[in-house]
C-alpha cells in the first residue's frame, strides 16, 4: 500500500503471510510473516531518497527454532530514462535466533542488507531484475529474480 502526504512525499506499507506445506515427508515447512514500512522523498523528477523498515518472523514446524529479522536501509532511486529506472537500498539488519546457532551461546546477529534492482516499463506491463543481499526463510541467500506484471 502507498500513500501519498504531499506532492513530494510518501509512506509505503507491505506484509506477507506464507504457509509453506509439502505433501511429500522429510521436507521442512514453514510459517512466515514479513511486515515492511517506508518514507519517501522525491527530490527531483529523477531522484528519489527514502527509508525504509523489514521485519520477517520464520517458524519451522517440528522444531523448536524460529528466527526474527530486523533491518533498516537507506534507500535511493534514479529514473534513467522515461522506461528505465534503478533502486538501490541498503543498511544494518539484525537477527535473533530463538536457539543459538552452533552449539555457541549466541542469539543474535548482525550483519548487513542490500538490494538493487533495475526496471523497465512497457505500455502494458513491465520487466525488473533484482540482486537481495539478507536473510530468506532457508538462510541468508544472495538472488536474482526476474519479474513481469
């Protein structure tokens, strides 16, 4: 959800709930939840700045861990061209662990966040690749990810 307060400026709030059920044993499921909630500043017609809050909560059905994400970014946006656009966000992400990882005593960790991401727009639709440097519901991860609405 976006809403805009001015001209200029903006909040965005996203969340997803995931359920993640195989029909075939031995596998690990899942329940998910990611919150997220922005500002954004639009400088010029081009440039854009914000910034931006992440939580995702994972809980692995049959074990006793869970895992609980937190991580701020900075985050700046350029349109290139009138089609082009390129976004690219980053900052401090913290993560606890309900059982520390191991066999330390250690719960949390902290470490850092990324993404970039590169669209462009057709009359009817539009195309982005992305790069995610952070933590994924299997482990921290690095992907690309090809998207067409």
């Amino acid at each position: 959800m976006n809403y805009v307060l001015s001209p200029r400026t903006s909040v965005t709030f996203g969340g997803i709930v995931s359920i993640l059920r195989f029909t075939d044993s031995g596998n690990i499921e899942s329940n998910n939840y990611i919150g997220s909630a922005g500002y954004n500043y639009q400088i010029t017609r081009e440039d854009t700045i914000g910034l931006q809050y992440h939580f995702s909560s994972f809980h692995y059905l049959g074990s006793a861990q869970a895992i609980g994400d937190h991580s701020i970014q900075a985050v700046y946006g350029k349109k290139i061209t009138g089609r082009l656009a390129l976004q690219l966000a980053g900052g401090p992400e913290i993560t606890h662990y309900r059982i520390p990882l191991g066999g330390g005593d250690n719960t949390q960790h902290v470490s850092g966040s990324g993404t970039a991401t590169v669209s462009y727009a057709f009359a009817r639709g539009s195309v982005s690749l992305g790069y995610l440097h952070g933590l994924t519901s299997e482990a921290a991860c690095l992907s690309g990810q090809l998207q067409i609405s």
